[in-house]
C-alpha cells in the first residue's frame, strides 16, 4: 500500500509504517461520511497488505479528530429515514471492526482534541500516546445520543473500567490527560513537540519485532474477550505452536546461541 492514495485523509508510507492524518486542520479534523466510508476501506485493505507492518494515527495542526462534522454528518442525520441512519451507524461501527481486524498494530498519537467518533477511533487502537494538553471525550449524550456509540461499551470499561467508563459515557465530560494516563487510556504522555517522533519510534520498535506474531497477538487479544479462561488458553497455546513453526522463531534462537541480537523478517 506504499502507492495508496486516499481522498479524505493523509497518509504517509516509509519503512513499512503508514501514517494516516486526518487532513482538515483549520476545523479540528471533524470526519465526513466521505472519511469515514475511505477509513473503513482502507483499514480493510490493511489486512491484506504485504508492505505495512504498523499504522500510526496522527494529529494534524495541533489536534486529533473533533468527531464527526456538525454541519456535514450531523445536520444530514436529522433529517434521515431509519434506515439510512442505521447504515451510516453500521458503517461508523464498521471502521472500528476494520481497525480491530487490520491484522496490525495500530497507534494513535493525541493532540489536541480526540472527541465523539475521535475519542473512539483512540480507543480502538492498540496502544494511545497523548500530550499533557490532550482532551478526550465521549460526548455523545451531550449530543442527545446514548453513550454505546461505534463499541464504546463495550470496548472502553475493558480499557479503564467500568465505572470510570460509566462516568464518562453517561456524562460526556472530558478526561483530562493525566486521568487517561492513570486509569491506562494512555500509555504514555509526551509533550507536544516530541509526540509524532515518540510514536514513530514506537512504530519502529514494533516494526523490527516478529510483526507475523504482533498478528496473533492481536488477534488473540481481541477474539478471548469472547472467550472462557479454558478456552482461551487452548486458543494461545495453538497461536503459540503456529508461532514456533516461524523462520523468526528459529532466526531469534540462533541469535541467542550466538549471544547476537536477533533480526527478525517477519516470516
């Protein structure tokens, strides 16, 4: 996907890692029914991808994503039928379902504001950089929506628990960086000026592992959330097996027997 060329967003391919910007700066990044609908496909694309190893979300001007545009999403919906209402709530739903099952790691690096449909596409990603001056929030009953919005309740009490999850659900308010950070929403702080550098090396870092793995990995972080404790060590000591049957499994032995640091290639 080093050629891809989306409409709706930014994005950015070197050294086996994609960085998608959402690229309206001047309004916060507000997403469209256009960006949604390229997001979901190219995140679906990502799963058969041969030339991406880790994706990066980015801020772009100072913030993340503002959720969807006032005027552009939420106008329209007023005046929809039921049934084109729950076709775009399934398409929103969609884009998370395709970040989920990617079959890559996926980071997303916070500035600014991660609201509505932002704050989610932050939770659905794998690991959540943020700067202290970040603010995220699920604001959708500030919008006279319920709170189960594209996963939310069922993806973020897995992430913070459930009732710091319940609080901000039914609340709307915003959590503040250092809250994120406590609870685990984030995984780290940076400050502005060294948040993208910090993601990247993040990326790299995951990038030179064995990413054949990172799949399984998660893979099984997401299916066992289904799953009893029973099952799901049957399930990881099936991945595992799968895994040792790779060439990186072997090239990381070798590595240790010559006291080397193991180079992986991802097969």
């Amino acid at each position: 996907m080093a050629g891809h060329k989306p409409v709706h967003f930014l994005w950015d391919w070197r050294d086996r890692i994609a960085v998608i910007r959402l690229n309206r700066p001047e309004r916060k990044n507000p997403l469209t029914f256009d960006s949604y609908a390229e997001l979901r496909d190219t995140f679906r694309a990502l799963a058969h991808a041969r030339d991406v190893d880790v994706v990066v979300i980015a801020s772009n001007g100072g913030n993340f994503c503002s959720g969807g545009d006032v005027h552009d999403i939420i106008g329209p919906l007023v005046g929809m039928e039921m049934k084109d209402l729950l076709a775009f709530t399934r398409m929103t739903g969609d884009l998370v379902k395709a970040m989920i099952g990617c079959g890559r790691p996926v980071i997303s690096a916070v500035d600014g504001v991660a609201v509505g449909a932002g704050a989610i596409m932050a939770m659905a990603s794998d690991l959540r950089l943020a700067t202290p001056e970040a603010v995220c929030a699920f604001l959708f009953t500030r919008v006279g929506l319920a709170g189960c919005d594209m996963g939310a309740c069922a993806m973020l009490p897995r992430i913070i628990g459930q009732g710091r999850a319940a609080e901000l659900l039914y609340t709307g308010r915003s959590m503040r960086a250092e809250e994120g950070h406590a609870w685990g929403f984030w995984n780290a702080l940076h400050p502005a000026a060294e948040l993208e550098d910090a993601a990247l090396a993040l990326a790299h870092r995951l990038a030179a592992g064995p990413v054949f793995a990172h799949g399984i990995t998660k893979t099984q972080l997401n299916q066992e959330w289904n799953m009893g404790l029973e099952q799901a060590i049957e399930a990881e000591a099936q991945a595992q097996a799968l895994c040792m049957q790779t060439r990186d499994f072997e090239r990381a032995y070798r590595a240790f027997v010559a006291k080397e640091k193991p180079v992986f290639e991802g097969d």
